[in-house]
C-alpha cells in the first residue's frame, strides 16, 4: 500500500433496529488533514477482497477517505473471494440472500459512521460500487448522506432489486444528488433494452448514463479477465471529476 495511505478494518456498531456489525475497511491519507469528503465503496458479489481494498487505498492516494462496505454483512459478513466460477456461484448465493430493505439499513449506518469518523456531521458522501455494488449504489443514492454516486455496471437495475420488487430505476427520482451510471457497450448482463430504459430514467435530470466503448462487464477490475485499461481510465477519469464537482476536492497536499 502507498505509505501516503492507511488502511485498516473497522467494526462499525448496529445503531438501529435491524441493523448488525458491519466488517469494513476503512483507507484514508496517512496525514490527519481535516475536512476531507468521506466515499463508500460497495464490492462486487466477491467482497471486500483485495481489488476492492485497492480501489478505497487509490481513493484515499487522492485525498478521500474510503470505506469499503460489506453487502452480505447477514450471510456473509467476512466474505473475500477470488474471480473463478466456484467463487462467483458462491457470491451469487448470497445476492439472492440480500433484499433492498437490509442494504438500505446497512449503507445508512456505514454512511452515519463515515460522517462521524470524519467529524462532518452534514457533509455530503460519495458513493461508488461494482457490478451487484453498482446496483447497491443506485439504491445508497437515494440515502440522505449521499451526494453524488458512480454505478459501475450494476446489472439488474431495470428489471427488479434485491430481495424482489419493482424495478430499482424506479428510485431515480428520489435521488437528491448526482448519478453516474457507466456500462460497457460489450456488456453482456445489461442488455440494450436495459440500457435504453436506464436513458429514459435519467433523461431530463443531472443524473448520466456513460456507454463506454469496447468494454464489457467487470473492465474496471484488474483482477478480471474482462479488464479493459482504457475504459477503466475514462472511468477513473468520469469518477474523480464527479466527487470533484460535488464533494469538493480533498484538502491541498493531502494526496
């Protein structure tokens, strides 16, 4: 890890009913500047292993602190898999274990102690997430806490939502802040007649749908074969200018 970056796992307490023990890893600059914008970081169905680390360690190299979420905190709260079929069967298992309610309650609580770690109380946060993370973001974008939001090819979006119910782009128009959702043109999990309806759904809005081309599911991540280096750069790109624009840029130095 940069010796600018300090990253460790924190046990983030249940505060109401229905809430557990969140298993987060926590990555902020080494330097104990104050004011800095505080970012989620929601995992793929592998959870928080060490691509998803990586991504909050390169978020908090830019002045952020970020705080990788557990989605799976009921089912699996310690989860860290690897990219092969045994570990993406075993992942998809606890999706289908995993309703909307729970996330909701689980990404308020690391949303509430996020703010309290970083002493501002009113802050806005970003949020960022991966595949099931990208669905986990649309929903975490309608949070109070939450600002400004980059979904990551977050499958499933136009059809349904965790746990069963109407479609999650549904909850487009309780999102306060500003979306950014981006998928590979080559995606083969969001079709284009999903994508059309994500277009419609945030037409008129300050929210975007980015189709990034020559990319298919998973190419912001390393570890996967679906890995495509100039997408990941726009997205990286499409990402920081956003949290910029809403959150405000990291204290001077600090990256």
């Amino acid at each position: 890890m940069d010796p600018a970056v300090h990253g460790s796992w924190q046990l983030l307490p249940p505060l109401l009913p229905g809430q557990v023990p969140l298993r987060a890893w926590l990555a902020s600059p080494a330097d104990d500047t104050p004011g800095r914008p505080g970012v989620l970081v929601l995992p793929e169905v592998f959870g928080l292993n060490g691509w998803v680390r990586s991504v909050a360690a390169r978020l908090a190299a830019q002045g952020y602190a970020a705080l990788a979420v557990p989605l799976f905190a009921r089912t699996a709260p310690d989860l860290e898999l690897g990219y092969d079929q045994a570990s993406l069967v075993e992942g998809r298992s606890h999706k289908e274990r995993t309703s909307t309610a729970e996330l909701l309650l689980d990404l308020g609580q690391a949303a509430d102690w996020l703010r309290g770690w970083l002493g501002t109380a009113n802050a806005p946060l970003g949020c960022v997430g991966f595949c099931f993370g990208g669905h986990g973001a649309l929903l975490a974008a309608t949070l109070p806490q939450v600002g400004a939001t980059c979904a990551f090819y977050g499958a499933g979006v136009a059809s349904g939502r965790p746990g069963g119910g109407p479609p999650s782009l549904e909850l487009v128009p309780a999102i306060a802040g500003r979306l950014l959702y981006l998928s590979g043109e080559q995606d083969e999990l969001i079709p284009e007649p999903d994508l059309l309806a994500i277009e419609r759904a945030l037409q008129g809005s300050r929210h975007r749908l980015i189709r990034v081309p020559a990319a298919g599911h998973g190419f912001m991540c390393e570890a996967r074969e679906a890995f495509r280096a100039p997408a990941a750069a726009l997205g990286w790109q499409e990402l920081l200018a956003l949290f910029a624009a809403e959150l405000g840029r990291p204290p001077a130095g600090s990256a």
